[in-house]
C-alpha cells in the first residue's frame, strides 16, 4: 500500500521553510543555510505550489506567515525534531567517541590546531573531526558537539562558557617602511591603517586622547586572520587581539610598539548544549582546552617600556 509520506515535500524544501518561517527574512534565511536568496525563494515557490496554499504573504515591508503557514511550520518543526531525536539515538551508541568541533578560522589557525596534536596522543580513542566557519554552528542540523565562538557569550538554545578575554592593540611588520616604525600614536595615525571586522580604531586612539577618522584608502578584510596576513606583509598596520597575535609577536613577524591596549568588548567561549555536555568525548575535549589555556603562554608578550 503506498503510504501517504511519499508524497510529501523534500527533506531540503521543508528544512529550508523553517528556516524562512523563523526568521521571515529570505536573506537571513539564506545566510543560515549557505544558500542564495534566489535559492531560498524559489523553494518557497516551489512548496506552495506543491501544497497549492499561499505559505507567506507581505504586509508593507514585513513578510508574514499566512495562517496555513504558521500551522505548517509548527507541524514542521515537531517533524524535525523527532527525526532528530531519531537520528541522534541510532547514531549515539556509534557516536560516542566521534567529537565534531566547530571553530573560526582565525582562532584555529592561531592557536588551537598547533596543539591538537596532543589532545589526540592522550585521547586516541576519540575521532576529533574540525569544522572551520564563521558563522554559529546549528547544534540540531549541523551534527556539532561543541563550538569555539567569539562573542558575548550569548547564543539562543545554547550553552556557554567563558574561555579568555581579549585586548587589542596595533600590530604590524618590523620591516614596515623599511623599519622605521612609528614612535607615537600620532605618526601611528599617518600610516596605512587595516581595518578588520571589529573596526574598532577609533576607540584605541581615543585611549591615547586622538580623534580617528577612517581612511579612504584603508584595507578591509571581514577576517582577522587576513587582516593580520596583510599586516606581516608590510601593507599596514592591524589591530590585534592578543588571542590571535601571540604566536605572530613571539615569532618576530609582528611587533607592538605601544603600550596603549583596549578591552576588547567580546571574548572566546566554549559552546555547546546539554546534550553534548553528557558526552564523554567533549568531556575530555573541554577538560584538555581548559588545562590548555592555564598551561599555555601569556595571549601577549608584555607591552614595551615606555621611553625615557
């Protein structure tokens, strides 16, 4: 007997619903899916045509969900989750020593991939798997354990805790302009200065009582990690988190020459939910960061004397 749930709409189509449902923005939608608005779109036009109901109708500028439309999602979204749920429980007894950890680039790259190597040699029973994005990991759909997020420590359905603070000061290449580095904030407001996402010189030179106006010709990179990259290139100078430069400062191929440091108002954090927090991999895995970043050395060399 053909059963009624083949005829339903696609997995993916009615993932993608939710997702518009939820945010009752195609765009954000579409960001969260790494899809385009077109693709988005069209789904949605797809499943109505599907289903011959109207699923989202616009009020002025506002796109609402038709009355069709909010009971679908909700039906939805009980669907989802009892797959999940499904899922989960055939997966967990296979699963249990599989760690799939989500983490940003620029923080992988700076400091936690170097020393992995030894998480796995005193847990070789445990299959580490990294993700490496920018944005927040879907905890139900992604099939993440744990994420390392920089941030405000506050993420919806999530758990988190605090990992390090950060500060941020100007960095930049000790053969910039062929060595002769600036000795003042002022000539330090002469250069070519790199702008990253935090965009956040205004504030430093205000801590050395400097007004900032930002430059037309600037570099801009939506990644710190670039922005950094450009910096030990010589082609400006980068304010730095003292989480990611470390190891660049150590090695020679930046410098600090300032004392002044801001706060940075965000801060690295393990984050993950309850249903994680059971698992004895990401035990293991959080036990190991955190004897980590008590063992490791300091985020930032210290700052430099001030001249006589």
């Amino acid at each position: 007997m053909t059963q009624s749930w083949q005829h339903l709409p696609a997995l993916r189509t009615l993932r993608i619903f939710e997702a518009a449902a939820r945010h009752l923005n195609y765009t954000r939608a579409a960001l969260e899916l790494h899809l385009t608005h077109g693709a988005v779109s069209h789904q949605i036009q797809a499943l109505e045509t599907q289903l011959k109901l109207r699923l989202f109708e616009r009020n002025g500028r506002q796109t609402q969900l038709t009355d069709a439309g909010q009971q679908l999602v909700l039906g939805v979204r009980e669907s989802l989750d009892a797959l999940s749920t499904a899922i989960g429980k055939v997966r967990e007894r296979e699963s249990s020593h599989v760690l799939t950890v989500s983490v940003t680039p620029s923080f992988a790259s700076a400091w936690l991939v170097e020393r992995l190597g030894g998480f796995l040699q005193r847990h070789a029973e445990i299959q580490l798997n990294l993700q490496s994005n920018t944005t927040l990991a879907n905890f139900r759909t992604d099939n993440v354990d744990v994420a390392i997020r920089y941030g405000a420590g506050v993420w919806a359905n999530t758990l988190s805790e605090k990992l390090l603070d950060d500060e941020l000061f100007p960095v930049m290449s000790p053969r910039l302009r062929r060595g002769k580095l600036p000795r003042t904030p002022a000539q330090l407001a002469q250069l070519p200065l790199i702008i990253s996402a935090n965009k956040l010189w205004s504030t430093w030179f205000a801590s050395v009582g400097l007004d900032y106006t930002e430059q037309r010709n600037s570099l801009q990179f939506d990644d710190a990690e670039l922005a950094l990259q450009a910096a030990i290139q010589g082609q400006g100078v980068a304010l730095g988190r003292s989480s990611l430069v470390a190891a660049k400062l150590r090695a020679g191929t930046l410098v600090a020459p300032f004392r002044e440091r801001i706060p940075s108002r965000y801060a690295y954090y393990l984050v993950y939910t309850e249903t994680s927090r059971r698992k004895a991999a990401f035990q293991a895995f959080r036990e190991w960061l955190l004897a980590e970043l008590i063992s490791a050395p300091p985020l930032a060399p210290p700052p430099p004397p001030n001249d006589p």
